[in-house]
C-alpha cells in the first residue's frame, strides 16, 4: 500500500498565504425523494458552504451538518457559528496548513465545522498548484466502487423496487436503513429476491443492548456488516454486542477522530469503520484513520452526508486513498438531486465505477449562477 503520510507531511508545510474574501453561504436544494433513516426524514439539503477568494482563485468546503440534530449533534447553524468565531479567524495568511490543523484542535468537538474550513482550504492549496485533491493526497487517479444508501421505504415493496434499481444500476454494494419493526422480514425480502448482492444494513442507533438476541436474527442473512446498531455516542455497548453476533460491526456516528476509531478497535466493538470525512474534521483527519485502522486489521469505508457535489467530489478524491478498500456510500448524483450546484454530475460507468473529476482542486466546477439560485443566505466575513 502506498504511505500516504509523506504526502501528509508535506501538505501540513504548505502556506495559507492571503485570502481576500470569505463568504458563508446556506444553500437549500431539493431532493429528488424524501431519505428518511431511523430517526428522521429528509426532504431537502440544507448545507453551509465556505468560499475562499484568493488572488482570483475560487475554493469551496462543504459542511455535512444539517439544519437538525437528528444524525449529529452539529447543526448548520452551530457549524456555522463556530466557523465564523472561532475556526476562521485561525485561518491567517503566515500560518501553515498544519498549524491552522493543530489551532482547529483546541475547538472541542464541531468536528463538522472543522472539515468545512480545512476541506475549503485544501481546495484552495490545490488549486493554486492547478492539481486535483487526490494528486495532494499523494495518489494516483483510480476508478472508485460506488455504494448506494437506500433509506427507510414505506413498503417493502418500494424496497425491493429500489434495490432493483440500484442492482441493475451496478451498484457494487446496497446498503438499507433498518429500524425497529422495519428489520428482520425487510432483509429477509431483500436477501430472498438478491441471495448474491454485497447488502448491509444501518440503524442509525435506534437498538439497545438488551436487542441483541433481535439483531442476532440478521446473522441470518449473509450481511457484510450492521452499522451503528445501538447509541449514537457508544463503543462500549458495541464492544459487548459483536462477541455475541456472527455479523461485523461498523461504526459511524460514534467515531470522530483517531483517538475514537482507537478505542473501538482496541475494545472489540467493530470490525469495520465508516470514516466519514465530514464528521471527523476533514481529509487529513479521515486519511490518518484510514491508514490505521488498515494496520490495525480493520477496513475502511467512505460514508456519505448526501452531500452536494463539492463534498462529493471530496468524497470521492478521498477513495484514491488505498486504505479505502470496501465500496462506500458514493453514489450518483441524480439519487438526491435533479440539479446540482457543480458540473459534471457523479454518474456511475458500465460496470458501476465513479471516475475522479481530475480538474485543480475537488476537480468539479461549481456554478455560481445555480448556487445563487439555491442560496438562503451569504455573508461576507472578508
Ligand atoms: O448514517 O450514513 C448515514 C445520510 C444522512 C445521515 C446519515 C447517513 C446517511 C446516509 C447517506 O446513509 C449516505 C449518502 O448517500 O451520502
Ligand atoms: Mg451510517
């Protein structure tokens, strides 16, 4: 596997040099069907954006909090707040990419809020170069396996129409929400009718402990994992309930950092990670994690926020990483949306692969007319 933390290394050097105007900007698009996972449902993307303006050159961070604390605690507006008081005036033109990093670390939590400015700047030191994300990364480009994410359906019927779908698509593997009383007979329908596709399941922390002979009925059906089955800020539970199932665990939302992905593997309470780059504070942070939980013998996986396509196209750049092994949540971008704020659209090829948008930066062109369009607010800090 190549080493990505040379390149690391190297990025941490590079300067901030000036910027001469930020805008934060909440933009509000519709989405094509309504995402509803066990404690909410989404009919719209809400997402807080930064905007770098240096020397003519155009950066973009995408924030992956929404307007609700139904996933996260973070919330556009608490993302927002931090970035604007306390993450933004951290980011001074003398300072090192690393050194702005390691002044983000003293803001507890808002791993989020982090991401947003970091990613923006990453965008930004690329761009400068005129080379794509992944290339910074230190990684060559490489077709990316997508993942698609099915939220809770209303029958299990229309469950078994998207999974078609999505089959038929060549999604490389299927991922469907579960929840008490949509669990055990809605995989066992999907599993019955595609007995060979890569399948998982997610719970979004709606079980408890004391469900473990319940989620021990889902060893039944050949998953390649169950995500966050029990609280959204535990790993000690987790760690008493995969002894007790044949199914690997994986954990999402409890995981913010390295320190947390540790502890998890260290305590046995998963056997896989969703390394989302949006929650644990940005690529660097989720390139870093990538990298040890492969050593630890734990693999990883891209997760999604249903982002918009400037975090997408980060996603993405983040899976050239070799750590990333098992088909994340990356999938097309016309699931959610039937315009996005960036050209070209995540499409998936013949076999179901994503290429890496290879221009400067997240290699993706936002369109300033479309995010105008969808804008709810813009402030100019600088
Ligand atoms: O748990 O991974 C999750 C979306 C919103 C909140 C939480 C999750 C998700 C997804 C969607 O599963 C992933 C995607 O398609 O981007
Ligand atoms: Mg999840």
């Amino acid at each position: 596997m190549s080493e990505p933390t040379p390149a690391l290394a190297a990025l941490e050097q590079e300067p901030i040099g000036a910027i001469d105007h930020v805008d934060l900007l909440i933009v509000k698009l519709p989405f094509v069907a309504p995402f509803g996972i066990s404690t909410y449902v989404w009919s719209v993307k809400e997402a807080l954006l930064v905007r770098l303006e240096s020397d003519g050159i155009i950066a973009w961070g995408e924030c992956v909090a929404d307007p609700d604390p139904f996933y996260s605690p973070e919330t556009v507006p608490g993302a927002r707040y931090i970035v604007k008081e306390f993450l933004l005036p951290l980011v001074v033109p003398d300072a090192t990419l690393g050194e702005v990093e390691h002044g983000f670390r003293k803001v507890r939590g808002n791993a989020m809020a982090r991401a947003t400015v970091e990613n923006a700047l990453l965008d930004l030191i690329a761009k400068r170069k005129g080379t794509p994300l992944h290339e910074l990364l230190g990684q060559p480009r490489r077709r990316i396996p997508s993942g698609i994410s099915i939220g809770l359906q209303e029958t299990q019927e229309k469950l078994l129409a998207a999974v078609d779908e999505a089959v038929s698509k060549g999604y490389h593997r299927v991922k469907m929400k579960i929840k008490h009383g949509q669990d055990v007979e809605w995989v066992r329908a999907v599993r019955e009718r595609f007995p060979d596709i890569a399948l998982m399941v997610d719970a979004n922390g709606d079980y408890a402990l004391a469900d473990a002979d319940h989620l021990r009925r889902l060893d039944a059906f050949g998953l390649t994992m169950i995500e966050q089955p029990l609280g959204y800020s535990d790993i000690y539970q987790h760690s008493l309930l995969q002894p007790r199932l044949a199914t690997a665990l994986c954990l999402d939302e409890s995981i913010h950092d390295l320190d947390d992905a540790a502890a998890a593997i260290d305590l046995g309470a998963c056997r896989v990670i969703n390394v989302k780059q949006g929650r644990v504070g940005g690529i660097l942070e989720a390139v870093r994690m990538a990298h040890y939980c492969t050593e630890r013998g734990v693999p990883v996986w891209s997760g999604g926020m249903d982002e918009t396509g400037i975090g997408r196209a980060v996603n993405i750049h983040l899976q050239t990483v070799p750590a990333f092994t098992i088909p994340g949540d990356t999938s097309e971008t016309s699931r959610y949306f039937a315009e996005d704020i960036v050209e070209p659209p995540v499409v998936l090829d013949a076999d179901g692969f994503i290429a890496v948008p290879d221009g400067p930066g997240i290699g993706v062109a936002v369109l300033e007319d479309r995010v105008a369009r969808y804008t709810l607010d813009r402030e100019r800090l600088r």
